[in-house]
C-alpha cells in the first residue's frame, strides 16, 4: 500500500529543474503516483508529456479560474485534451473572488463562463472535475448543480472551506481532497471538519510546490510531502497511516477511474 499525491503541479519553478529528484523522494516516502495539475493550456504540452514519460504521473487539462489574458479554450478544445489516456481530469477549474482589485462579482462572469465550459467537457468526455474555489463557494456550487455535474464528480481541491460547503459538495457526489494546510496551527477549523468526513470521500494531496505541511512549512513543497498530510490525517482520525493509505487509495481510483482501468 503507498499514497497518491491526488494534485500537484510538477511543471512549476522550484519542482521541474530537479525532477529526478522529486520522483525519487516520492518513491523513499511512499508516495507512489501523483496527479500533475494543468492550469493553463498554454503549459498543457509540458503537463502532458510529464505524464506520458513516468507512467505513475497523470494528468489533467484546464485553465485556473484566477487567470486573465490566457488562451480561453472552448469546450471542444478541453474535450479533445482530455480524451488522451494520460489525461484523468478537467481541471482546476472553479472560481476565484479572492482577489477582485476594485472589480465586483458581478465582473468575475468571465470566470463563470469559463468554468461553465469545462464542466460541459467534463460531461462530454465523462471525466471528473478538479475544483479549485477560493471566496466564491456559493457560487461554485451553484454553477456545479445548474450544469448538472453531479452526473461526474470531482474534487473540491486544497479544501479550507466550512462544513456547511463540504456537507453539500458531498451531497452533489464530490470528493475532499486535503493538504498541508492540514498540519498548520492556525488550522483548527479544517481538521475539526476532518474529522467529520466520510472514509469513502477523502483525498490527500501537497499541490506543490506550495504549502509544504509541518514539518517542512516554508520550504518547496513535493509529492512525497504527502506523507505527512496523510500522518496527520490518521492522527486527527485516530486511525493508522495504513488505515489512510487504504481509503485514499480506494477512493483516488473510484474518482480516477482510468487510472484503475490501466492498473487492471
């Protein structure tokens, strides 16, 4: 049994220039696959050939919600990328309100309009969502039940949110996915809300090369950091770190079905 790093971003500053080290890290920690987070088509390529280089590294296909002025991929353009075999996930996509500078919700349709496309190509090719949300969880939300994303899934990805949002990304079928953010002190919220979710609903991931967990906070995070969030996931369960790796495990090849498929 071993652990998937369920998001992380290998084509980054600070994890490409030393690659072959990073995978070895992986594989000294038991971190055994990792899923390489597209957020731009412009790196797509890169992402991609990542992914069909190291057979335990995936991809997905996408373009982060908080950036402007990036080729805007219609539905058919993300549906094409996505249906490589090496390609697991549309994604991230969501919403980002984080950082308006002077604009209103009411500008941000732009990042409605744009989200809206990727959940209708994640509908054609039948891939699940990676869901980045950041100030906007209502509206998240809302746009993921009006185009009907239940019938797919996902994952709502580096979760900080409340209860209240995890209790109803379940309820539309989606996964938790937990990070580093886990083992901070001043995140209290998060692991109480860890505490409550379903075995059969989490993920772990680093979404490296940032947010590196304690022990290492403040340094570049790495996929095979994902140990750590994992030791403090089976702490705040009370359960053991094989107790993690089991229902993680299950669950990132229930969500990523290709992946089973291809170990089958």
């Amino acid at each position: 049994m071993a652990l998937t790093d369920s998001h992380c971003h290998l084509n980054f500053p600070g994890l490409r220039e030393k690659l072959d080290d990073v995978l070895a890290s992986m594989h000294e920690l038991g971190v055994a696959r990792a899923v390489n987070i597209c957020t731009q088509i412009e790196e797509f390529d890169d992402v991609l050939a990542c992914a069909v280089q190291h057979p335990h590294i995936w991809a997905t296909v996408g373009v982060h919600p908080d950036q402007e002025g990036l080729t805007e991929p219609s539905v058919e353009d993300l549906a094409q990328r996505a249906r490589h075999p090496r390609v697991v996930a549309i994604g991230e996509t969501g919403l980002d309100y984080y950082r308006l500078e002077g604009r209103t919700v009411a500008d941000m349709e732009w990042q409605r309009e744009r989200f809206r496309a990727h959940i209708k190509a994640a509908r054609e090719v039948g891939k699940p969502l990676v869901i980045h949300t950041r100030a906007a969880a209502d509206d998240t939300l809302a746009i993921l039940k009006e185009q009907g994303a239940d019938t797919i899934g996902g994952v709502f990805h580096c979760f900080t949110e409340t209860w209240d949002v995890a209790r109803r990304a379940l309820d539309l079928g989606f996964y938790i996915s937990l990070s580093g953010i886990l083992t901070f002190k001043n995140a209290e919220h998060l692991r109480e809300i860890a505490k409550k979710l379903p075995d059969d609903r989490i993920l772990v991931e680093t979404d490296s090369p940032y947010l590196a967990p304690v022990p290492h906070r403040g340094k570049t995070n790495q996929p095979a950091y994902t140990r750590y969030v994992a030791r403090c996931l089976a702490d705040i369960r009370g359960c053991s770190e094989q107790d993690v790796e089991a229902f993680t495990e299950e669950n990132f090849e229930c969500l990523f079905k290709q992946v089973r498929a291809t170990a089958n």
